[in-house]
C-alpha cells in the first residue's frame, strides 16, 4: 500500500503541474494526509467519503510531523480525484468538498463521539469479528460464477435497466443544479427526462441516485457525466453489468439503514436456506427500523421479498438464498471492507480436486448439485477419471464414498475406465463394486481396503460396525483379519480393536485379537 501511496502522490502532483495556471500541492503535507488515510482504515486512497473527513483530522491532530496548513492540499486532492473520476466512493463531490473546506485539521476538536450502530449490526459485527467481543468466523469458500452468467442476470433487473436508459438520456452530460448542496440533475432536465423515459420526475430522481452508486454516472463539481461501469458496459467488458447491479443494489431496494445489507449478510455467511425467523434469530427484532413496532418477521419477509424482486436471493419454498448476483454483491463489499473471501475458479475451470474440496468446505448454496454440474462441463469419461484419481489418498475413504455414488448414478458406461483400476491398492475395491462385482469375502487388500473405508464413515459418525457383517465374514475371519491389518488402512487398527471387542461377533473377535496380539510381539522384536 506504500508504493500505492507515492504513486498517487507523484500522480496528483503531475495533475496539478499540468493546470493552467499550475498548482503546487505539498507533497510531504499530502503524503501525510494518505498516510493517516490508511492509517484510519481506508482500503484504498482514492476511497473518501464525508464520514472519513472527520476521521482523519481527528488522526492527524494527535500525530506529529506536520507542518504548515494541510487543507490546501487537501482540497487539491480533493480536486483531483473529482476532476481525473478516481474518486472511488459514490460521495457527492460538492459534499465532500465542502467537508474538508469546513475542518481544521490542526484546531483542538471536541471529544470523539463513535457514531451510533444499528442494534441489529452487533451481532454481525461480533460474528465477523469486529466487535467488542467478537472472534472472526472464517467466511466459507465462495464458488464463483462466470462473468457472462452475472451479466446475464443482471440485465434481467428492470430497476437497473431504467437506471440505464436514464445514463444513456443523460449521454454526454449534463448539469448539476446549482442551488442544490447535494448531486441532482436541473429541475428542467429531471422533467425532460421524465418526458423521454415515460417515468415520474419523482422516479427520475431516485434513478439518478442508482445510476451514481452503480457507477453508470459520475458528478463533478458542476456535472453530470458518464460513469467508468457505463463505459465498461458500453464496451461489453465481462462483468461490467454486474459491477454496476451490485454497486447500486442498496440504493435500488429503496430501504433506509443498514437492514438490507444485513440480511444479506446473513443468508451470504450462513450459505443455505434462510427464513425470516432464522434471520431474526441471528439478529433480533432490531434488523429492521421500526421492528420494535411491527411485526419483525414479516418486516425481514418484505426486505427478502425486495431484494428477490431485484436478483439477489431466491425464494425457495418458505426459505431464501442468496443468488450468484447475491454472493458477487457481498464478495465485493467483504473484500472492500478488508475481509478475507476465498473464490473458488468456476465449475468449468475448477479442478477435480478443487471441486471435491469446495463439497467439503463450502456452503450449501454452492454444493448442491456440484458434482452433476461439474461433470456436464466436460466428457462424461474424463470426468469420471478425473474424480476418481482424486480420491486416491488412503485418508480420502469420505471423498471415495462420495464419488462412487455418483458415478453410480452416470448413464454413461464407465467400465472402460473403472476396469483400468481394479488391482489399486485404494481404489480397485470401489472399481469392483462399480463394475458389478459379486460381493465375496473381504479377503483380498482391495476389498478389505474398501470394507475399511464403510467402517471408516460410521467410524466418523461415532456409529457402530453392522453386527450383520459378522455373520457373513465368519467363515472368513482370520482371513479376514489379517487382510485388514496388512492394508495399512489409516483406520484399520481402530477397526481391528472393535472387532476384538466383539462388535462383528465372536468369530471375528477371535481372529481380531489374533492378529493384534501378533502385531504387538511383532513391535516387541522390533523394539528388541
């Protein structure tokens, strides 16, 4: 982030020698200004809004170093962001402007009164691990979606696309109001506008505000100008249009507070089906303004209903979830804000092994279904070869079970590739299964590598080995036994220990204890 900092210095420095007439910023009173910026929190230093104004000049009064008035060049810098479109916040300019022409960075303040938090913010602070007693929970891995399918969704937003028609009227520019503090169009043009688009001027304005926060317009001091996202979807960049739905999704759900990033918060972290009791649960009747005097769950049920009309969850029986759209707004306010979100490559550029780690770390949102998708992607054999050379680590017995079941379930014929692995040391019991295989004793590695495998899984699940096994293997017992000892099964010695206890009955015990008691005067000699 220093070398980001000198960058953007000697860039402004640049902007202003090239004025006519020339400026003359600073440099160590603007470098010290970035660097207090940074210090405040800020991800990025061409990130400002309002709020870090105060911020800032509350940090710069209690360090030491600074010289001369810092808000000259404070506002240059303000002027450059403005004037270049680097500003990345959707702040008001004028706002901002005039923010930082108003504090004296270097006059004694009052005392620092933190800003009020939402009541039903405390328990995501706590859970992200940011507030007072907070430990962070690791955010679950997020399967990311291809550009082009986000696009897609996205141009299905009719709110977004009237935002769009409003950029595409407003062309080349056009005048902010000038007796206005904040940004809006002339109150001429907001009723051609309105005219042009067939909407109520009342509308207008509010598309006005949602083209700002998508980035489809930018303002100036005086101006209303195209924005980079319009730009970018203009140019058909991949992604653009879903860049702009997730930077104007707050403004588009027409809610006061934080309530509606909340919520989303929720069924993002928790990555499965969300009704509005669970969110209230989580959060408690103060997630919604006002939900002290309503109802809080059908309150939380119309803010779900909203953000489905726009795209972001889906509705699901009485459960909700959050969409691909959904999950690309929260990955990129998370990660804005400093939050660690790992992406996962996409279904079609995903690995085998990354798909079946994802099966095992991931949300539920991202998991179902993931290996059907994963498999249509790519030919039905390499895929299946694919998958089950990635679940031959002798601990992998969950992963095994996992993609035996679903190659069970292909149509397409698999015996080809199966019968390539029948003599694996791991994986040539589960091929012989696949392939249809009369279930004989488990007396060979393969087969009792694969027994092991079913009794690691109850093993897992603190269950007991099926008393009907014992029957079966009776006849086989010591062969049995010793099959399992000599595989080397990471759970083979737990396995052999619950048959000598009995478990498979007491014919098994017998050769169980057998073998362990010959393993035992084995290590004796060895330790001899």
């Amino acid at each position: 982030m220093t070398e980001r900092i000198f960058s953007v210095v000697h860039d402004c420095l640049d902007w202003a020698r090239a004025l006519d007439p020339p400026l003359a910023p600073d440099p160590d009173a603007l470098l010290f200004l970035l660097t207090a910026h940074l210090d405040a929190g800020s991800p990025d230093p061409m990130d400002w809004s309002v709020g870090d104004v105060d911020d800032i000049a509350r940090t710069v009064r209690g360090w030491t170093g600074a010289s001369g008035d810092l808000r000259p060049t404070w506002l240059n810098w303000c002027d450059f962001l403005v004037e270049t479109g680097q500003l990345v916040c959707t702040e008001s300019p004028r706002r901002l402007r005039a923010a930082i022409a108003s504090v004296d960075p270097e006059a004694d303040g009052p005392p620092h009164s933190p800003a009020p938090v939402e009541e039903g913010a405390f328990p995501l602070l706590h859970r992200l691990g940011v507030g007072q007693d907070g430990e962070p929970e690791p955010i679950r891995p997020v399967l990311r979606t291809r550009a082009g399918d986000l696009d897609a969704a996205a141009r299905s937003c009719a709110v977004l696309a009237d935002a769009a028609r409003l950029t595409v009227w407003a062309d080349h520019g056009r005048d902010l109001d000038p007796d206005r503090d904040d940004d809006a169009l002339t109150a001429a043009d907001t009723e051609e506008a309105a005219a042009a688009l067939d909407l109520d001027p009342a509308r207008v304005r509010e598309l006005f505000a949602i083209a700002r926060d998508a980035g489809l317009l930018r303002t100036t001091y005086t101006r209303v100008l195209p924005g980079p996202t319009a730009r970018a979807w203009a140019d058909g960049e991949p992604g653009a249009v879903a860049e702009a739905w997730a930077g104007g999704l707050l403004a588009m759900t027409r809610l006061r507070g934080m309530t509606a990033f909340l919520i989303l918060t929720d069924l993002f972290v928790c990555g499965d089906l969300r009704t509005p009791a669970d969110v209230v649960d989580a959060y408690g009747p103060g997630v919604v303004l006002g939900g002290r005097e309503a109802d809080p769950e059908q309150q939380v049920r119309r803010v779900l209903d909203t953000l489905a009309e726009l795209g972001a969850v889906a509705v699901e029986g009485p459960g909700y979830r959050t969409t691909p759209l959904g999950d690309h707004f929260m990955v990129g306010r998370l990660r804005h804000s400093g939050a660690h979100v790992p992406l996962t490559p996409t279904v079609g550029a995903m690995s085998a092994d990354e798909a079946l780690t994802l099966l095992e770390e991931g949300r539920p949102v991202d998991t179902d279904t993931l290996l059907e998708r994963w498999t249509a992607a790519r030919e039905t054999a390499t895929a299946a070869r694919r998958l089950w050379e990635a679940c031959a680590d002798p601990d992998d017995w969950r992963r095994r079970n996992r993609v035996a079941a679903h190659l069970a379930g292909l149509e397409a014929d698999l015996s080809p590739m199966l019968s390539l692995y029948t003599q694996h040391p791991v994986l040539g019991g589960w091929a012989r299964r696949l392939l249809g295989a009369a279930p004989g004793p488990p007396t060979s590695h393969q087969a009792a590598w694969a027994v092991l495998d079913d009794y690691a899984l109850l093993l897992d699940a603190g269950l007991a080995l099926p008393a009907g096994d014992g029957d079966r293997y009776a006849p086989h017992a010591h062969d049995f036994a010793q099959a399992m000892w000599l595989t080397g099964h990471p759970v083979a010695d737990a396995v052999l220990a619950r048959c000598a206890a009995g478990e498979l009955g007491e014919e098994v015990a017998g050769a169980a204890r057998s073998v362990l008691e010959h393993q035992l005067v084995g290590q004796q000699v060895d330790a001899g």
